[in-house]
C-alpha cells in the first residue's frame, strides 16, 4: 500500500542524537509537528528509567493505552521492541495515512 522510506529514516535517525526542531517520530517515522511531540520514557520513570524518545502525541497515547508499565518495562523498552505489538503496529501503520498533526479521539480505559 504504501511507499517504504524506513531506510531514508534510519540514516536520518542516526545522525539525530541530539534533539532538533524537525524531530522525526521513531514509530511511524513522520516529522512532529509543534505541539504535538511527547516524551515517552522507554523504560518508565517510576521503575528508574531515564532515556526518552520524542513521539508524536497521538503514537505516545497509543503506547499507554495498549500496554502496561509492566510490559514496556519488561519487554517492550525499545522503539523496534515496540513496532512488534500487534495493536501498536496496525496504529502507526494507520496513523501514516493522516497527517502529521492528526489526533485521534481517544478514550482512555485506564489510566
Ligand atoms: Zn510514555
Ligand atoms: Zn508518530
């Protein structure tokens, strides 16, 4: 369905250690517009972790809302760790088709 760029992305990535006004969104690779990036913590701050990635708003909520801080502390603390949820994967695989400041209405089950 849709054009590939994840090579384009992975050179731009590496090269993007330190945070920059056009940061790219690691899950669904599209740039994050003003207002819209988050800090998500790979490992949650409350079990200790200290590494962040910016994501979009729209891909952090969909993290939260499919796992536990249990799960991303235990197995799903790095972004390709991530993409191989199956709920996460569809999203980002959607959230590609809309634009890069499209936010889902979400409601939240828990929190
Ligand atoms: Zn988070
Ligand atoms: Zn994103």
């Amino acid at each position: 369905m849709g054009k590939i760029k994840s090579k384009l992305f992975a050179a731009q990535f590496d090269a993007a250690c330190t945070p920059k006004a056009d940061a790219l969104c690691p899950l669904c690779e599209r740039p994050i517009p003003d207002g819209h990036l988050d800090k998500h913590h790979l490992i949650p701050r409350v079990k200790g972790g200290k590494e962040t990635e910016a994501l979009h708003t729209a891909c952090h909520r969909q993290i939260h809302a499919v796992l536990s801080n249990r799960e991303l502390e235990t197995r799903y603390n790095t972004v390709e760790a991530l993409l191989t949820q199956p709920d996460i994967l569809k999203f980002v695989t959607w959230i590609k088709t809309k634009p890069n400041d499209f936010l889902p209405a979400f409601t939240p089950k828990h929190h």
